[in-house]
C-alpha cells in the first residue's frame, strides 16, 4: 500500500529544484540528499531527463561543477550565464562561490 501522505521522490526533486535561487547551482548528488535519498545523483539525473512543470533545470549541476551531460551544453551555459554565473569549458568557474544548500 502507497501512502499518499508522503511525496514520491520525484515530487522532492521538483520541489527543490523548485527553490534553487537564481544565479545559484546544485549538484545532482547534493539534491538527492537534501530530498533524504543520499547517493541517489542518477535518479535524480533520470527524473531531470524528463523534465517538469517549467523548472529551472539549468541550475542542476555535476559534481564539482560540471555542466549536465544532455548532448548540447551550451544551453545550460547561456542559461546560467544570464544569472551572472560565469562558465568556461564546461565547468562553473568559482562553482564553491555559488553552489546553494538549503538550511
């Protein structure tokens, strides 16, 4: 039985992604553990690859700052770019200046 009480992993995602502020990041793995489910990057990865609700998935990261792997980078860069984050060769310069944890 499912309770329907308790928000599916997904729903915590999108709830995060959600709060991430403008000109701020976060990681893939940091999301997962700030939604309670610690080493689960690739499922939030996966929930990422399908998208939702208008989210601003450009502040979604890989580790140490890496750009997502989606085939086309530059749209995350120019996304960010526009927030005053600054990237160079697929990597957020300063990614510690502006990576975002919520409290």
């Amino acid at each position: 039985m499912v309770d329907q009480g308790v928000p599916s992993l997904r729903d915590r995602v999108w709830e995060m992604v959600a709060d991430i502020p403008p000109g701020r990041v976060m990681t893939y793995g940091d999301i997962a553990a700030a939604c309670g489910y610690p080493g689960a990057a690739r499922g939030v990865g996966n929930i990422a690859r399908l998208g939702g609700r208008g989210l601003p998935w450009h502040r979604v990261v890989r580790a140490g700052g890496r750009l997502a792997d989606v085939g086309d980078e530059r749209w995350q860069a120019d996304a960010l770019a526009a927030e005053g984050v600054t990237v160079r060769a697929g990597r957020i310069l300063n990614f510690s200046a502006v990576a975002w944890y919520p409290d």
